[in-house]
C-alpha cells in the first residue's frame, strides 16, 4: 500500500497539511546548528489533530554532521515518546 505523504516548512500553507489525499506529513523542524521551523509545532499539532501519520525532518546546512544531529536531537526531543 503506498502512502502519500507532504513536506512542510515554515513557508507551506495549512491547506498542505488538510490535503484529504495526504496520508502523512513530513515537517522540517531545523536546519544546520541555528535554525528552529517557527512553525513547527502547529503544523505537528495540526497533522496529529487530522489523524495524519507524522515525522520530522532535520535539513542539512553543511556543517559538522554531530553537531547537526545533536541539534536536532535536542530540539525534537520533546515529539518523541
């Protein structure tokens, strides 16, 4: 069965996220070791109040891989459990 599944950042509208085709939602949360999607949490919150199935994304500046990593770590920390 395949799944049709959106990617968000902050710059997508919400009617991304209500697309009743759109099976899951993707959500870039950060970005190298400085930037935070301002809108993270509402396109989460919004996916989970629409039965969407839900994963976050860490996009690649460049910089030292661990540093990146554990920064996403850190700031997704709370979405997991």
């Amino acid at each position: 069965m395949a799944l049709y599944t959106v990617d968000v950042y902050s710059g997508s509208s919400d009617s991304i996220i209500q697309d009743s085709h759109a099976d899951g939602v993707i959500v870039k949360a950060t970005q190298g070791t400085s930037y935070v999607n301002p809108c993270c949490n509402h396109q989460w919150d919004l996916a989970g109040q629409l039965g969407k199935l839900r994963g976050l994304y860490h996009y690649a500046g460049g910089g030292n891989p661990e540093s990146e990593a554990q920064y996403f770590i850190n700031n997704i920390k709370n979405y997991v459990g």
